[in-house]
C-alpha cells in the first residue's frame, strides 16, 4: 500500500532523491528513518537492490522499473544508471549536488512544505565531471554542512532560504557543453559530434584533462584546480574533444610546439595529458580512440628510435631523424648536416632548431652513411690500391676528399668519392707489365711534378696512352 502522501518521479531524478522527498512528503525526519519503518536501508537503495526498490515503488506508487532505472545499480567497479555503465570513480553518488535555480523552479517561489516536497535531485548532478546547471549555466554547488549524505531533503532543507535569494549561486561563462551533451544522452539522444565515440563517462573526464591543459597550462593539476575553474576547463575541454581527431591533432601540435629545452621525448612536451595517457587513468580501455589520436601524432611528430615508445607503442624501426639524433647516429657535426640536408634539398628550415627539423630516416639512409664516410681510411687504400702516403698526398692537394665524418689524423670516406675514384681507375685498360711506361710515381720523382698535378692532367684526358697495373693502379711505385 502507498504512503498517504506520495510524490510525482520525474525522468531525469535519482531514486535515492524520490524517496527522500517521499519522506519528506509524509513529515518523517530522515530518508533513513523512513527505510528503517520498512526495513530497508540506504544502502539497498543506493546499490540498487530490486527488492528494495520495489518495496519502495510501492510505497512511493510508481512503477518499479522506473525506479530500478534511476538507482545507481552497483556491480563490480561500476553502476548501471538509466541503461548507461558508468565508472565508479566518475560519479558521485550521494552528495547531493544541486543547481539552485533548478531548486528555486522546482519549488515555483514560494517555501511551503509542499512546494519544498517537488524540490528534487537531478541524475545529472551526480556525474563527477558535470559541475555547471546546463539549464541555468550556474556553478553546481555541494550542500554547505557536507557530512550529510545520500539524504537528499535533509541536506537542503536548512539552506533553502539563501537558495531563494539566491546567495548560492554562481554563474559559470561558457556554454556547459559537456553537461548539455550529458543531458542528451540521458534522455535517449544521440548528440552530434566526436564525443560520441567515448562512454559518457570517458567523455567527462576526458573534456577536463583536455580543457585544464587548454585553459590552465599543460602542467595544471587537476586537483589544483577548485570546482568553478574545472567548470570552465570542462566547457573548453568537451568543444575541442567534440570537434575530433583533427582539432584534437592542431592541439597537441601546439602543445609540440610551445618553446622548451631540446627534447628527444615527447613526455615532457605534452605535459599532464601525456602521462594521464601514458600510465593515468587516461591509459584505461574507455580512452582508446583519444589514445590513438596522440599516439599517431606523436608517430608523425618524433625523432624516436627503434625501440622507443609512442605512448604505449614500442617502435620497431626509427621513421623519422631530426638533425640532433642524426647528428649523434652518424657521427657527424649538426651545422655540416643541416647543410649536407639542405643542398639535397631535404630540409629547408633554417631557424628551427637542431631538434625540430625533421626527416624520413629509411630515405636518407644511404645519404648519411655516404655523408658520415661509411669507408674507412683502410678500406679506401685497399680498394684504391694506394700507399697511405699517396692517400695522405692527394688529401693534402685536394684531389681526394674525406667525407664529413671521422676526424682530421684518421679521415673517413664516402662510399660514392671512393666508387667515384675506383670506377675512374677500372675504366683504364689493364696491363701486365710497364712496356717502357712509367708511373705516376715515377714521373713525378723524375719531373718534380706532384702526384694530384699528373692525376689531373690523367683525369682532363691530356694523357693517353694510360694503363693501369693489374694489382696496383696506375700511380703505384
Ligand atoms: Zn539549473
């Protein structure tokens, strides 16, 4: 049998909030002493027990399903409201939040008993990541003595006074978008935009650690921030999460972007969002697609290399090198790659610094092994049949050009000066012996010319006849 008095459940009020104001309704001093007549408990209500809130539909005269829809079922690590699976950590079950306009509708002016009893507690407050009225536009405000929980009516009641005149509210600018896309979606409808791709949950918590990086820094901390300033964070947070992954791409470009010390990794670039992705809560299943979104940009955006990580991506290969890390992988000085880089026309940016300009690394493979002298001084002489003193002669003339790496006492050389030479020599048609010829050693011993000066004149085609020795090239001794 109902109660004598009895209250009307709206669509969008939680069960815990009902049976309060039926309470309240039939002048009982507390939620709990009013379960307690019946034994029920707070906590049967607030974990969704379907016994209890059939005895309480009962006692409230409305439907149970409707009821059973609009308690905070609790399974596992999360509740089951309205259709919707919500993480525990995203709610905030039993605190009673409020909006004070909606309160002052509700209520329609007057303070009467029976115009307190309509006052009723919104499914919507109780969302962690909701803090702005999507109606009003007003600051979400938690009852001023807080110790009293789950009590809907009893932790209002004292306060109603400065809730009509209004000493409670404070208005937030924005637009509420992540609380009106809430709303939405707990009234059946399917909002426009990204943030469809996240559970409403994820959607929430996401907008708040996008929005505190947008408006208060990478840096910020969540828990620095008081309510009023999450509020603001959350608006801006949910339109950028909204608008999607290219939006969301321009973002964490400019967080790329933002001046700093040379960095290889990304962590500290990004800030906060980062490690929330990276090993925070950000990390978690509901957060996959913003993920991949980071994950890729940083795929596109870093020098990594094999072995690194892309947010939770090990790379299997380095794609990319800047001037820093190829500098330091092939051993040669940044300022001659930038400009080794800059005449192969691979990069062209000449006041990004070493770290940010950036380039396929399979394309330019081969060009930094040339460039860093995948020959050695060793394999240079062998290959061109030259004594180290000839080698050390035409280094010293000009003729012969190390390659940018190595050092001045042991240069190195490129394998296309070394190919170039040796081409050049293999070209010459070969012979046994001298046949009255002399080479090039000889001829400079004998005319006082340099070795370069005749190896020039061999390579301007002014001497004919040239040969070369089976073993030794031309110029062996
Ligand atoms: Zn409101």
């Amino acid at each position: 049998m109902p109660m004598p008095h009895t209250v009307p459940l709206h669509a969008d009020e939680t069960a815990l909030s009902f049976a309060a104001r039926v309470a309240f309704a039939n002048k009982l001093p507390s939620l709990s002493e009013f379960l307690k007549d019946f034994d029920l408990a707070i906590s049967d209500v607030v974990c969704g027990s379907t016994a209890a809130l059939a005895r309480l539909a009962e006692l409230g005269d409305v439907e149970s399903q409707l009821l059973v829809a609009r308690a905070f079922c609790y399974s596992g690590d999360s509740h089951r409201i309205l259709g919707f699976q919500i993480d525990k950590q995203n709610l905030l079950v039993g605190y009673n939040r409020v909006c004070p306009a909606c309160l002052r509708a509700d209520m329609a002016g007057t303070l009467t008993e029976q115009t307190v009893s309509m006052a009723y507690g919104r499914i919507l407050w109780s969302f962690a990541s909701a803090r702005v009225c999507p109606v009003h536009n007003l600051l979400l405000v938690a009852p001023p003595e807080e110790n009293v929980r789950y009590e809907f009516m009893r932790s209002w009641e004292p306060w109603l006074i400065e809730i009509e005149d209004g000493d409670l509210d404070r208005p937030v600018p924005g637009h509420a978008s992540f609380e009106h896309y809430l709303s939405t979606r707990l009234a059946g409808g399917a909002p426009g935009g990204w943030a469809a791709n996240l559970s409403i949950g994820a959607a929430g918590v996401a907008s708040e650690m996008l929005g505190a990086s947008l408006v208060f820094g990478k840096g910020a901390a969540l828990r620095e921030l008081s309510a009023y300033e999450l509020a603001v964070a959350t608006d801006a947070g949910f339109a950028l999460l909204n608008k999607g992954p290219d939006a969301l791409l321009t973002f964490f470009q400019s967080l790329r972007a933002e001046t700093g010390s040379p960095q290889d990794r990304p962590s500290a670039r990004y800030g906060r969002i980062h490690d929330w992705m990276r090993r925070g809560a950000g990390a978690g299943l509901g957060f996959g697609h913003l993920r991949d979104i980071l994950r890729q940009h940083i795929l596109e955006t870093w020098p990594l290399g094999e072995g690194e990580l892309a947010l939770d991506y090990p790379l299997p290969a380095r794609r990319l090198h800047s001037i820093r890390t190829a500098a330091l992988a092939h051993d040669l000085h940044p300022k001659r790659l930038r400009r080794l880089l800059r005449d192969a026309g691979i990069v062209d940016e000449p006041d990004t610094p070493d770290y940010d300009v950036l380039f396929s690394a399979p394309e330019t493979e081969t060009l930094l092994d040339q460039a860093s002298g995948a020959v050695s001084y060793v394999a240079a002489q062998r290959r061109l049949g030259m004594t180290r003193t000839q080698m050390e002669r035409l280094i010293a003339e000009g003729v012969l050009t190390p390659g940018e790496g190595g050092d001045t006492a042991r240069p190195r050389f490129t394998e296309a000066t070394i190919r170039k030479w040796s081409n050049f020599f293999e070209a010459f048609p070969e012979t046994s012996r001298h046949c009255g010829k002399l080479s090039i050693s000889e001829t400079s011993s004998s005319l006082g010319v340099s070795t370069a000066a005749i190896l020039r004149l061999i390579v301007e085609g002014r001497l004919r006849d040239v040969e070369r020795n089976a073993v030794l090239i031309v110029i062996e001794n």
